[in-house]
C-alpha cells in the first residue's frame, strides 16, 4: 500500500490548526507527518525535501500542506494517490486553492512529489518548491481535485505583511515577475473595494520591498527586520493604509503605466539590486 509524507511548514500562521486537524481527518491514513516550525524559508524546504529524498525507500509521495493552508476534503490525499497510481509519468503536481487575498484559484497550492524527484540544493532561490523536473512529467490540476484547500482564509496582520513583501520580492527576479506583480495589482483592487486592513498590509509589504527598503534576507517570516518595519504602520487605518501605498508607488514610478513599473522596478530593484535569484 502506497505511503505518503505529509510536510508542513508554519512561520506564525492563523490557519495552523485547523490544517492541522483538515489533515488529521483525512480518510487515507497511510502517511506520517513532518512539522518543521519558524525556520529560515529555504532551510525549511530544504529540510523537508532531503528527509524525503533519504526516505524514499519508504515514501512513495510528498504532499506539502502549507500551514495557511486548509484541506476541503476530508478523501483528498485517496483522490491524490489514486492519480498517481493511475499516471505513471506524473512526477510533479500542483493543485489550485482558493486564495483570500485574490478571491481566485491559485496554482501555488498543493504540491505533491513523487520519490524520483530531486531538487538543487545548491541554489539559493525565492522558489524553493521548484524541483528539477521534466515539465512534461508535470500537471497542474485546476478542475479535478481543485479547488484542494482555502489559504490563508483568516490571515494576521503580520501575515498578511510578510505575504506582500514574498510577493514583492517574486515580482522582482528574472523569471515569473509578471505572475506576481499582477497578484499585487489584484489584492490593491480588492483592498480599494473592500478595505480590509490586512489586504491594505499585504499591498504596503510590497511596495515597501519596491522601495528598496527590503533585500533577500528579509524573504524569510523569521527575520525580525519585517516586523519592525510593521510596527510603524500597525495602527493605520484603512484610509492611512491607502495613503501611504499612494505616496510609495509615486515616489518609485508610479507614474508609469504598470507594466513598464514593474520592468523598471525588476531591472531595478532586482537586477541591480542583487535581488536575483542566484
């Protein structure tokens, strides 16, 4: 019978216990579960991938459950060892779920491994999830298992923070800038439409990294440098939240239409910067 690893990464989360309890109530039980709690972002992936590339003797699959992340279904991981069994090619799965700050289905959901993947350790890279892999050995599903699981269905603040700044610091590197610096633009209008705090906080993170005011060692939840940089906005209102997003984006080519800000700010920021993925 198949064996899976369960991972799970927690940097502070609201969500954490109830992924925690989604998985317990799993039908499947063949599976044992890695918790790795508040370490560095790439430590911890890292951390994951190797136990599971030393025990691939014992584990046929790796499903990553993100601590903000909650399952919907209570037979996901069968329907997920199922489709493995049945697509013997299938090394690599994404399956979408529901996001708060977008109100979209999002491809960084669920992941799931087969024991032939490997990943470079080597690199230090802002996409640590990204194995070495065929890409026609890969599916993203976004109609027959998805949507797999909410995330970040009840974020902090300080969530919220830290998930604009990661945002902010994708939109800056050479490959994948377009995705992220629109998921931005998406929660800067749902913030407008609804002002809600917690979206004005995700969209300020990420300005503040245009700004230049954070580098790459700030990527990580466990950095203390982001949380004093929250401290001087913890209570602004929404009207204040917008404000200052205003006055950032104007003094960093808010001027430009969005796409040529965004290519000023990646060669910018991220080329010039070293901000890179190396």
């Amino acid at each position: 019978m198949t064996k899976i690893l369960v991972g799970t990464l927690f940097s502070g989360e609201n969500e954490y216990d109830a992924c925690l309890e989604a998985i317990r109530k799993q039908s499947f039980q063949n599976f044992d579960h890695m918790l790795i709690e508040n370490l560095p972002e790439l430590e911890a992936h890292n951390k994951l991938y190797r136990a599971f590339i030393d025990h691939a003797d014992e584990y046929e699959l790796l499903i990553k459950v993100d601590a903000d992340t909650v399952l919907l279904s209570e037979d996901l991981f069968a329907r997920i060892v199922e489709k493995f069994a049945e697509n013997q090619w299938l090394e690599v799965m994404n399956i979408g779920v529901l996001d708060f700050f977008t109100d979209e289905m999002i491809p960084a959901g669920i992941q799931i491994y087969r024991n032939t993947v490997r990943w470079d350790f080597s690199k230090d890279t802002v996409f640590p999830d990204v194995p070495v892999m065929d890409p026609q050995r890969y599916l993203y599903d976004k109609t027959e298992l998805a949507p797999a699981a909410t995330h970040c269905q009840d974020p902090s603040v300080p969530q919220s923070f830290h998930y604009g700044v990661h945002r902010g610091l994708k939109s800056v590197q050479k490959k994948h800038s377009s995705f992220h610096w629109k998921t931005i633009e998406k929660v800067w209008q749902k913030f407008l439409n609804t002002q809600d705090r917690r979206l004005g906080f995700a969209v300020l993170g990420a300005e503040l990294m245009y700004s230049g005011v954070f580098g790459r060692e700030d990527q990580n939840y466990t950095n203390p440098r982001m949380d004093q940089a929250l401290s001087v906005y913890l209570d602004y209102s929404s009207t204040e939240l917008k404000r200052e997003i205003q006055r950032l984006r104007m003094q960093h080519w808010g001027f430009l239409p969005s796409e040529w800000r965004r290519k000023v700010i990646r060669y910018v920021r991220g080329k010039l910067g070293g901000r890179w993925d190396k």
